[in-house]
C-alpha cells in the first residue's frame, strides 16, 4: 500500500536525481585510468631506482616500493593534494596503496580535535579496520587450507 | 625500448584495475571504504587459486601497486608459510604484509599529528 509519504519520497528522489550533477561516464572511466596507470608507473620508478642503486631484489625491494609509495600518499594527504587527485580520479586513486594511505590519513587528520589517542590513533582505522581485519582473517583461512592440503596431498 | 614496454605493461594493468573500481563506483555506489576490501579480497582469492601471480609477473608493479596486491601478498605469504608449519600458515600472511601495516600506521599517525586538516569548501 502506497502512504503519502512514500509518494513525497518518490518524487523528491525524482527530483534530487535530476538535478545532481550527472558524472560523465566515459570521461571517469579515462580519468581512472590514467591516473592509476601514472601511480602504479611512479611506483615501478621507484622500483627502478631502489634495484640500481640500493641493490634491492624480490620480496624485500617490493617491501621497500610500498613504503615509499605510502610515505607519498599520507605526505600528500596531509599537504591536502592528495584530496584533489582524488576528486579528479576517483577510483584511480583510491585502489593503489596511496589511497590506503589517504584513508588513514584523513580520518585522523580531521579528528584531532577529540584528541591524540581518541581522536587521532583511534580514527586512523575507520576505513584501514575493515581492511587489516578481513585482509589478516581471509590470510589465515588461506593459509590453514592449504596447510590441509599440503599435509593430507 | 624494453624500459618503454615494461611502463606500457604498467600502466595498462594498473590503470586497468582502477578503471574496473570507477566501473564498480559509477554503478553501484559503493564507498570508497568497501570499494578497498572488495579489492583486497579479490587479488587475495586470485592468489589462493594462483592467478594474481601472473598478472605480477605481467605488469609489475601495474599488478602490485593496487591494493589487490596487498592481498596478493597475504595469501602468498600464507601459502608459503603453509608449506612450513602450521604456526607458519597462521602468521605467514601479516609477516609479508608487515611493511605495509606498519608503515601505514607509523607514517600515517606522524603525518596526521603534524598537518592540520584542510577545509573542505576549497
């Protein structure tokens, strides 16, 4: 049964949908793209640069690549350009690790104000909790699975 | 020329991951909190089946750089682990993503102590 209500709802959600700003589809897309190509070629630079002159390989140089890049994108968020990328790329800066970095940065940044260990230390894992937590969990569920496997095969 | 097809190999692969979460955002309206986990979750399963490997092998730090390489990383630490001990397989997956966690939390906690949020209206 439809309430008077449920009609007002309807017609204002009509009404926001047509007068938001219509994000062009196509123009997003590309956006993503390149931005998220130019992040992941910064982090291949480093790359380079880490195995010529530090003489870095495998597990440990890749280690060192995404500290580096999460150095740049928490200093980057705190200078508050990272929040204009952002803007401009949307799902191309918030997959590579930088974003992660962002994630943690800003939350923290803004809740300062309740203090450094509420506010700060504590809101640093709004958005890098979920993350860590079902990251870590699925991690050992992978690993006692194949541990099974490994024993019983 | 080979430095010239190892960025072009990047920039596909890493600018292609990023294209399919602005498919994801353009249509369904996930945060960009859920948009991270999805992606974790998805380069970790990859990886537990094997596949996440050869997009690594294929586009460098294009396959790396995203989060789903983070997951990537988790669940090669913990099959590697799994292949020692069972204490291994448990601890394995943060061991490799260790750097990371811990960069995030030293680097991120310094950053917000020091800079000041920005007003959102610029």
């Amino acid at each position: 049964m439809k309430t008077a209500k449920d009609c007002v709802n309807e017609n204002y959600l009509s009404l926001v949908s047509m007068t938001a700003p219509k994000t062009d589809e196509k123009r997003s897309l590309f956006r993503a793209f390149w931005v998220g190509g130019a992040i992941c070629s910064v982090g291949q630079g480093i790359r380079l640069i880490f195995s010529e002159v530090l003489g870095l390989s495998g597990d440990e140089l890749a280690a060192y690549v995404s500290v580096a890049l999460i150095f740049l994108g928490s200093f980057l968020t705190g200078l508050g350009v990272y929040d204009r990328i952002g803007k401009y790329a949307g799902g191309g800066s918030i997959v590579p690790i930088t974003g992660f970095a962002n994630s943690v940065v800003s939350p923290a940044m803004e809740f300062k104000t309740e203090g450094y260990v509420y506010g700060t230390a504590a809101k640093m894992f709004t958005v890098a909790g979920p993350i860590i937590v079902f990251g870590v969990a699925a991690s050992v569920l992978v690993g006692l699975i194949y541990f099974v496997i490994y024993r019983v095969f | 020329m080979d430095i010239l097809l190892t960025f072009l190999k990047v920039i596909l692969v890493g600018g292609g991951i990023c294209t399919v979460a602005q498919i994801l955002i353009n249509y369904t309206k996930l945060t960009a909190g859920k948009i991270l986990v999805i992606f974790l979750i998805a380069g970790l399963i990859l990886q537990s089946f094997g596949v996440y490997q050869y997009l690594v092998d294929f586009g460098g730090s294009g396959a790396t750089v995203p989060i789903s390489g983070f997951g990537y990383l988790l669940a090669k630490g913990a099959m590697e682990g799994a292949k020692e001990s069972l204490f291994m397989a448990i601890t394995g997956g943060i061991t490799s993503a260790g750097a990371g966690i811990a960069s995030v939390i030293v680097f991120g906690y310094i950053f917000a102590v020091i800079f000041k949020a920005k007003s959102k209206k610029n």
